[in-house]
C-alpha cells in the first residue's frame, strides 16, 4: 500500500469569519474537544515516518491556536513542508515574524472579492483591508505565498477584478477555487452554484490571466466539478494520498467524510497514524475496487477517478457507495443536471453589504446561511 | 517562450525560488513546493543539485558537458535550458 503524502491537520474549528461557502462540517468541534499541544506534535512525527511530505494547518482559522508557532516548528523538526491556510484574522506583523521564525514554508490567504463590501457581505466579517496590508508583510518574509480566490456565483463576475487586485499584492500563486458543494456550502448551493454561461466566462478570464502572468504567477484551478462530464479524483481516491485529523483528533480520509452514517473514525488519542494508515476500517472501506457498483466497477475510468466522491455521493444520493452523481454515466446524474438549471436568488443590494454580521445574518436569513462559531 | 518569462542566459544562475526545498530522503529526494512534489532522480537530481545559488547557467552546463562527453554537442545545453525554463513557469526555479 503506498503511504500517505499529505496531512491535512484541522487544528480548531473557530474561526472569525463566516463564510457561506464554507466547507466545514455542520457540526463543528467545540474549544475544550480539541488536541493539545503534544498530541499534535507526536501526530506531525508519526506523519513523518508514515511518508508523508506536506503538512497542511487549517481549520476552521488555525490562528485561533495561541501554539500555532509551537506546532509549526514542531512540523520542521520532522521535517514536513509547512503550509498554512489561513483568512488571515488574528496575524498581526509580529505574530508573522514569529512563525516564519518558526520554520513556516507557505502561507495561503484566502480572498472573498475584489473589495471590501462584497467580501463583507461573503464572509460575514471585515477583513479585507487587513488582506491586503498582509499581503505586503508577507512579501517582506523569504516565504512562499498564495492567494486563493473563492469563486462562486456571487462573485463569478468580478473574477477579473480580483484577479487584478490580486496581482498588485505579488504572490507566487494564484489559486482559483470554485466552492465546492460541502458542509455549509452545500446548505446555500443554490446561492453560490454558477451557471454554465458565467463560468464559460470565467475560464476565459483565468485562460487570458495564465497566458499574462506566465513565469511570475503560477495559476492553479480547482473547477466546479457539477459543471463537469466526470467525477473529480476526489483526495486522489479514498484512503490513497491524504489524511484528515479533524480538531478532536478523528482521522479521515477527506474534509467530509464525517457526515457518512455507519462509519467509525479511529482518534490519534488512541491509535498511531500508522495504524490508521494501515489497519482502520474507515480507511480500508473504499479503498480497491470491490465497493464499486455499475456503471463504475466496469468503467475504464475507474482507476483515474476512483468512482468520484464518496461524500458527495451520499449527501446528494443517500448512498455512499453510488457512482457520484457528477457522472454523466451515474444513473442519478439528473440531480447534478437540476441543481445547475435551478434559477439563483437575488443578492443583496450593494449598499447594505458593509452591515456588521448580526444584521446581515437576520437580513440573509431567506437566502444563505452563514457559518457559525462552534460552541 | 511568451509574456514576461525572464530570459535564461549564461550569466543566470538558477536557484529554487521562495518556498521550495529538497525534501524526502537521501535514497529518494524530491523538491517540495506548495501544494507539490517533483521525484528528481538522475540527470535532472544531478542539475538541481548545482542550482544553488553558486553557479551560472554557461557552468552548469560545462559540468554537465565534462560528466556527458559523449552527447552530441549542444545537446545538454538545449536540454537543461528546457528543464529550467519548465520549472521557472512552474514557479520552483528562479534565474
């Protein structure tokens, strides 16, 4: 079996912002659920020895950890390749001297729009401004930098904007992210679920930014796969490349994988990663081939996709161990074909979108729901 | 090569650009980047190697030359060029 290349390590699931297009479980892990300090740093070294190469700290906003310098110089000492994702809230320039110091590799800033009010009105939280001051801290540090743009119906249109905005702060990489239709995104899809025409439109506009940036920016996309013939390789298959520890130490094999009945997921409290890896039953359970149902198990693209997203799979089927529905060969594909053609609602107007959170939750109340704190 | 890709000349010297590193083991190195992974081995392992900040393109290419002298002449030169150039776009050498 080959070993695992990524960690991704949930670290806490608080997080200052709001986003509605957040793909983090409903049920989100409270503060006192948490893994301290040692049990992360014994999990990054057991990752280590298990082959694994990346670790990436997210969350929720893994700056909500007071010991995110600790855990990231922790992660160097077991020589993993440190990233982390971040919206930014809570760096202020000495805290980014502190975890550069700390051996930090890459940093990855999450954008909502190209200004202050739509972002606001995204994100449920003012934070732009600080986006962009960061932005040039972190051009002072030898480190690598990331701007990941969030698209989806709501901002589709001012991708070139973005982009532009963007450009000014000189990242080394752009990335742009369609949401992807999960936890609370998958509660406002049809708010965020772009139409054929807008993203036609916007590949152009990432086609035509690649071609202009080429050599100075690299351009990463994550496409929507509901606009997609086939099912996307999700976590380059079950159980293959990557590993999840969620913020009270679950293991999984994707950011989803929670909401799927029946299934239990071991905690690093009381096994190794190895073990995990290895021997647990949540990973071994659609690893290979032999869960497939038809179309899949005789499909010649079952070793490039793996049958798709298993989460995926159930939040829109019912059935974890249905062909995903993003295939145009799965027999329930038709609810893939409904969810593009359903009409969107309209958005807020401009001006009311600079309302703090608690006006603009009870004012979108109709229209999304915004992410909430963990208790 | 199109847009503003910088020009590889003798004079460059090629380096991982910010936020790459050798990672993996001695048996199996492999150049670690965001969100990525390059297996080096063989002649490209032996022309990152040199991509330390302390030799020029015209140099690297002349030890590559000194370790290959039965290539055909100019061969290694267009072929380390490529290679640099491919992961200058990629975002993991600078020059």
């Amino acid at each position: 079996m080959p070993n695992p290349l990524a960690l991704i390590a949930e670290i806490t699931h608080r997080c200052p912002l709001h986003c509605v297009y957040c793909s983090n479980p409903l049920e989100l892990t409270s503060r006192k659920e948490e893994l301290a300090t040692v049990d992360w740093l014994r999990v990054f070294g057991e990752a280590a020895a298990l082959g694994v190469l990346h670790l990436h700290l997210t969350g929720g906003e893994p700056l909500a950890r007071p010991d995110l310098a600790e855990l990231i110089a922790g992660a160097r000492q077991s020589r993993l390749y440190t990233n982390l994702i971040t919206s930014g809230i809570g760096l202020s320039r000495e805290r980014l001297a502190q975890l550069v110091e700390a051996g930090l590799d890459h940093i990855q800033l999450s954008f909502q729009d190209s200004s202050e009010g739509p972002a606001n009105w995204i994100a449920g939280a003012r934070a732009h401004a600080h986006k962009i001051e960061l932005a040039g801290w972190i051009r002072s540090h030898r480190i690598a930098f990331t701007a990941n743009l969030v698209v989806h119906r709501q901002n589709i249109e001012h991708l070139e904007g973005m982009i532009e905005g963007i450009e000014a702060l000189h990242p080394d990489r752009m990335e742009i992210a369609h949401a992807q239709y999960y936890g609370w995104a998958l509660q406002n899809r049809s708010a965020l679920l772009p139409t054929r025409a807008q993203l036609d439109r916007a590949l152009a506009v990432v086609a035509a930014a690649e071609e202009r940036l080429r050599g100075k920016v690299r351009i990463d996309m994550v496409v929507p796969d509901y606009h997609a013939r086939y099912p996307k390789a999700c976590m380059g298959g079950w159980g293959r490349q990557l590993m999840l520890i969620d913020p009270a130490g679950r293991a999984l094999p994707c950011h989803a994988a929670g909401v799927i009945p029946g299934m239990c997921f071991d905690n690093v409290r009381e096994h190794t990663l190895d073990w995990i890896w290895q021997s647990s039953a949540a990973f071994q359970k659609f690893r290979g081939e032999d869960w497939m149902p038809e179309p899949c198990r005789s499909c010649d693209r079952r070793k490039e996709d793996f049958g798709g997203c298993r989460c995926q799979a159930y939040l829109l089927t019912g059935d974890a161990s249905a062909t995903d529905p993003v295939c145009e060969l799965a027999p329930l594909h038709h609810l893939i074909e409904d969810a593009v053609r359903e009409d969107a609602a309209t958005g807020l107007a401009p001006e009311a979108r600079e309302a703090p959170f608690h006006v603009l939750q009870e004012q979108m109340a109709g229209f999304w729901r915004y992410r909430t704190d963990p208790k | 090569m199109r847009g503003i890709v910088a020009e590889l000349t003798d004079a460059s010297v090629p380096k991982f650009a910010v936020g790459c590193r050798w990672g993996g083991t001695t048996e199996a190195p492999v150049v670690l980047f965001p969100e990525g992974t390059i297996r080096v081995e063989g002649t490209g392992r032996i022309i990152l190697e040199l991509c330390d900040g302390h030799f020029t393109f015209a140099e690297i290419v002349q030890k590559l030359e000194t370790q290959f002298m039965l290539a055909p002449k100019g061969k290694i030169r267009t072929e380390v060029q490529t290679f640099l150039e491919q992961l200058h776009v990629k975002r993991i050498v600078d020059y």
